[in-house]
C-alpha cells in the first residue's frame, strides 16, 4: 500500500490475492471434485489435511472480492452520480466474454466424459443440451453450467444496493457508520434470511428479488458494505496508520496476524467476522508484497485478469475432463495449485486478447464502408 493512497495498482495487486485463494479454495477444499481423489499435502491440522484446511480458508476470497468492491465502487462515485446501469452492463458483458466461448466448447467437446471423480455431477454437466436452460444461464438465472458461477447474481445485488448504503454511510460519522455496519451485519447474515424462510410469511426467500438483495446470507454483502465505509474519510488508510503506529507492520506480527485470521475463522467464530478480518488483511498482505516486490508484481498481473480467471478456473480443474486430469496429475497439493494458476491465466489472458482482436477488427469494419464512399466523393 502506498503511503497516501490505495490506488488502483494495490487493487489490482488484491485482485490477484484473491484469485489465488479462489483457485485454492475449489481445488484444495472439495476432494470429491477432483480429478482421481483428493490431492496430497505434508502437513495436517488437526485431523485434516493442511490442503483441506487451507483450500477451507479459501473461501475468504468472497468476502474480500466483495469489500473491494464496495471499497472501489464508493471510491471511483464519490460526489458523482451512481451508474447503476453502466455498472450493471459491465459486469454481464465480462460474463458474456467468457461464456460464449466456454459454454459452446462445453457442450462440443465435453457432453461424454467417464467418471473421473468422486461427484459424478460434474463429469455429466454437458450430457443434456436445451434452450431454457441455456437461456437463463446465459441471464444468470440459474448456474447449472458452473456452480462457481453463483458470485454474479451476489455481486448484482450488491451493485444494487449500493446507492443505499453509500446514503447510510454518509449520514453518519465514522463511528456511527460502523456501529450501523454491525447491526447490519446481524440482519443480513441471520434476521433477513431466517425471516425469509417463514411460511406466515410467505416464504420470502421464494421471492427472487427479497432472495437476491436480503435473503442470501453469508458474510459477502456485509464486506461489500464494509468496503464501502472503509473509504470514508480514508478509513482503511487510517487502519494502516494505526497499526504502523503500533509497530504490527512488520514481517513476525504481519505473518501472526495472517496466521490468527485463519485459525479463527476456521477454528473459531467463522465467517462471521469477515468483515473485520478483510480490513486488516488487505493491509498487511500490501504491506508484505510490499517487501517482495518480484511477488507483488505477479499478484498484480494476476488481479489484472482476476475476472476471467473466476469465470474460467472450474472448467480446467472440474468440468473438463482433460484439463482436470492435467491439474490433479502432480497428485501433490501446490505443484497442483501452480498448474491451475498458470492455465486459469493463460485462458483469461487469451480470452482478453480475443475479445480485444475482435474489437478491433468491428472497429475496422464499420470504417471501411465510409471510407469508401469519402474516396468516391473525392474522386468525383
């Protein structure tokens, strides 16, 4: 983290932290997912395995790539006018990149697959083929394609909500915003969803847009929230000031810190705490990558294709049988993990590249008309 800033290049460094544990939490913390069993790792915790533990704590990503979120979205519309459509917009045309690419070779390529792990699902995903089903993953409706695909209903709600909480923010000093957060920390991960499941009534989470604004649960919504307020008054900017002032940025109390974050949240109250975890985390992590700087280099090129790495990720190590056999080949954990990273940012940059070719190539078509028609006038 730079002295005066979190700029977009810290982001982007984030990004990249965050796409890790992502690919570390679906490829180390679901064995029956992958290809020929669990994979191999020489320590253990407790009665699990340190990939199983590790591959747990993962799922952390959500809570930061939603505080990021919140963080950049108030950020980048301070003083400004919320694009809710824009941002809408955005968000489904990065969807849309991947999936006319990668849904098409699905079912071209891997509608017949053997059983290769333990969840036979995943090995059949493709088998059937119809035109509603298409049509509402394409909307992202449904995530019968890729489970993991679920983030882009979540981060719509969030995107839609984000006028109310950039309001509530506001009306509030810092204290009372946060005090605020907790309360909303309660309602949305308890109070909300177990109201909706109340029959008197009416059963709310039944009703897609109670489900997908309040009924969802999870700590992601409330670290949305939180990365809002934290770019109040250079609130996270403030964290860091204050835990340098207490001499915690340093490598030994980074690196227990670190440590005491996972323990609790996998030994201790859970994802509860996201919320306050995800703060502490980015600062330190930035402040580490900082000091190794050849890492923080990788983390940011690895953040700066973080999307269509998310999008992509569970058809090289779940939905595709090759792919999934290459991942799981070394049978060891992070030679494993290395792989997948690697492939996972290969395709993304490749897809980028694409999209980018062909950009250029429409840009060059719709030209070529007018440019004619300019020279026959010339000409004349």
């Amino acid at each position: 983290m730079q002295e005066h800033a979190f700029d977009r290049e810290d982001s982007h460094v984030m990004k990249g932290i965050g796409i890790v544990l992502m690919l570390m939490h679906h490829l180390w913390g679901f064995p029956d997912r992958i290809a020929g069993g669990g994979l191999r790792s020489l320590l253990t915790f407790g009665d699990q395995s340190a990939a199983v533990y590790l591959g747990t704590f993962g799922r952390i990503c959500v809570s930061l790539f939603f505080f990021l979120g919140g963080y950049g979205l108030a950020c980048r519309y301070r003083g400004r006018r919320f694009d809710l459509i824009g941002r809408i917009r955005g968000l489904y045309l990065s969807y849309w990149k991947v999936f006319l690419i990668f849904i098409p070779i699905a079912f071209l390529f891997f509608r017949h697959q053997p059983v290769y792990c333990g969840n036979e699902g995943i090995c059949s995903r493709y088998a059937v083929f119809s035109r509603e089903e298409l049509f509402q993953n394409f909307l992202g409706l449904s995530t019968s394609y890729n489970e993991e695909w679920w983030f882009l209903q979540s981060y719509v709600g969030a995107i839609i909500l984000f006028p109310v909480i950039r309001f509530l923010c506001d009306r509030f000093s810092a204290a009372g915003a946060f005090a605020l957060t907790l309360a909303a920390s309660v309602l949305m991960q308890n109070v909300f969803p177990a109201l909706g499941n109340l029959s008197s009534l009416g059963s709310p989470n039944g009703n897609y847009l109670y489900y997908a604004l309040l009924g969802q649960g999870g700590p992601h919504f409330i670290c949305f929230w939180m990365g809002v307020l934290m770019a109040k008054d250079g609130l996270l900017l403030r964290l860091r000031a204050s835990m340098e002032s207490h001499a915690l940025l340093r490598p030994l109390p980074e690196l227990l810190l670190i440590a005491g974050i996972v323990y609790l949240r996998e030994s201790g109250p859970g994802d509860t705490l996201d919320f306050l975890y995800v703060p502490v985390l980015t600062v330190v992590s930035l402040d580490l990558l900082r000091k190794l700087s050849p890492l923080r280099r990788v983390a940011r090129r690895l953040g700066e294709e973080s999307t269509n790495m998310w999008l992509i990720h569970t058809f090289l190590c779940y939905y595709f049988y090759q792919t999934a056999r290459l991942v799981a080949a070394p049978g060891w954990a992070v030679p494993s993990l290395a792989i997948l990273v690697a492939a996972s940012y290969a395709c993304a940059a490749a897809v980028t590249y694409f999209w980018r070719l062909a950009g250029r190539i429409s840009g060059a078509a719709r030209k070529t008309p007018m440019n004619r028609k300019e020279g026959s006038c010339l000409q004349k």
